[in-house]
C-alpha cells in the first residue's frame, strides 16, 4: 500500500510518525510543519491567498501534525500572525517553535542581529503576534558574530526563568556552540541544514543523539543529483511507489530517533504528499543504498 492511500482514524488519512521527548517541551510527533513558505516569495512579504496559507496550517493539523516552526523573519511577522489566525486558540498537546535572531531587509535578505535588547524585545512582539502568554519553544535563529555569544545566551536564559518561553533552542551552531550554550540553559533543540546530500553536521546529529536534543534539519528534502530522473533516490521512489521528497524524508526519519523534519509548503496538496512520508517504510537495502549515494 502507498503512503498515500494508508489511514488511521485520528488523522484523517494519514499515520504519524512516531514521537520524541524533547527537554522542557514534552513530547511530539517527529514529523512536523515548517511555516516558512506560507508567506511571500523571498519569505517575504504576504502570499498570494492569506486564506489558502490558513487553511494549510489548519488542515497540518487536522492531519496530527502536533509541532509546528515558524520565526519571526518569516514575512516578517506574517508566518506567525497566519498561525495564530488559522489555529487559535490551540488545541491542547500543540507546541508552536519560533525564532528570533534574523532582521530581514528584503526578499531572501537576512543580518543576524543578537543585540539583547533586540532578542527580548523580538521575544515579547513574537508573544503577542501568536496570542500565547509563553512561547513554547524558542531558537536562536542565528548568533550573532558581532555579538559575544554569552549574552546572547543569557538573555534566553533570563526570558525562561521569566516564563516568556518554555523551551530553548539553536539554529545552525557547531558542537562548540551548543556546549557553550548549554553552560546558561538546556539545548532543547538544535535546527541545522542536513539532507541526503549534506552531512555536514553529522558531528551536531550525533551530539544531539547523545545529549537527547532534537535535531530539526532544514532543507530536508534537498536532494540535488540524486533526485533526477533515474537517480538512486528517483529509482527508490518508483519502486516504494512514493515521491522522492517522501522517500528523502522517510530516509531522514530513519537516520536517527532525535530526527525532526518539517518540511514546508504552502499547498495543501505537498501539505498531504510530504506528511505521508511517516507511513513509509525503507527497507534495509534501501535506505542503505542512499546511505551510500547520499555520501
């Protein structure tokens, strides 16, 4: 049977993935929404139909999906407003992750900036733009190098102890960087690029795998080369009867238990395709041999 025509009756059609513990967060489903692309071009500016992006985070979790990300650079402001339009008041069990760190200038435009004042000041309009009283988890979505990491750290660690946010988190850091982090608060999640095609942060994954963070990869379908027609991940597709972006996420699924994709869109129809890759299974040989292409 395709991941498309499997069912379970929580979900509507689809079966969820299974779940993770995440520190200071609780437990949620490994294969989440990213809400990036329900904004403009350039993750700029509004989208094409404000309904339409409602209606797919909506119908995200209508199918199970019980963690969504979104930043507050997204639009800017505009992912985080959509949700809170679409989905409050939230349903119990449902974590909203957001980030701060990115000033945005212009389509596909981002500067890093980790001043204090600003992280806290981006915190509280993030707090009020999705109508919480906390955030559930909070990332880093860049330090700031011209920042000292220290403070940018301790100002995070002030807005938990404040109870503006219930977990804390990172975005494209080293081993290094999340240790130090980890000196002022708990890691509870880490959010780096990581594919098929680039393992670049094998050495965060496996940090990750053994401190018990979750490791949230970005790009998570990016397969390049190996996603063109009669490549091994094309190849894997036809054979499983899936899509290469299924087959790319259910390979990440499997990569580790900390593994978090949230693959992103604004269709309501890559919405569905995207989350029945948790009802795909890769067999041994499979997933070895994209093991193998991948590196």
């Amino acid at each position: 049977m395709s991941p498309e025509t499997k069912s379970t009756e929580t979900t509507n059609q689809l079966e969820l993935s299974d779940t993770i513990d995440l520190k200071d967060l609780g437990t949620v489903h490994r294969l989440g929404f990213g809400a990036m692309r329900i904004v403009g071009d350039g993750v700029w500016g509004e989208p094409a139909d404000r309904e339409a992006a409602r209606a797919v985070v909506r119908r995200a979790v209508e199918l199970g999906v019980d963690f969504i990300d979104t930043a507050d650079s997204y639009g800017p402001n505009i992912s985080e407003e959509i949700i809170a339009e679409a989905l409050h008041p939230y349903q119990e069990g449902l974590k909203i992750a957001t980030k701060v760190g990115f000033a945005r200038t212009g389509p596909n435009k981002w500067v890093p900036v980790g001043r204090p004042e600003y992280l806290r000041q981006q915190t509280e309009l993030s707090l009020r733009k999705l109508k919480v009283d906390s955030i559930d988890l909070l990332q880093l979505h860049r330090i700031d190098p011209k920042v000292d990491p220290e403070e940018q750290f301790g100002v995070l660690r002030e807005l938990q102890d404040e109870g503006k946010v219930q977990a804390l988190g990172l975005s494209q850091v080293s081993v290094a960087e999340l240790e130090a982090a980890g000196r002022h608060f708990t890691v509870s999640t880490v959010q780096n690029r990581y594919n098929l095609t680039d393992r670049s942060s094998e050495d965060v994954l496996r940090y990750s795998e053994e401190n018990g963070i979750g490791f949230i990869p970005w790009a998570p379908i990016s397969a390049g080369e190996l996603a063109r027609p009669g490549g091994p991940l094309d190849e894997a597709a036809k054979r499983l009867g899936a899509t290469t972006s299924q087959v790319a996420l259910a390979w990440l699924l499997r990569r580790s238990p900390v593994m978090m994709p949230i693959p992103g869109t604004g269709s309501g129809s890559h919405l569905e395709e995207n989350l029945a890759a948790a009802g795909l299974r890769l067999d041994d040989d499979t997933y070895a041999g994209l093991e193998a292409a991948g590196r």
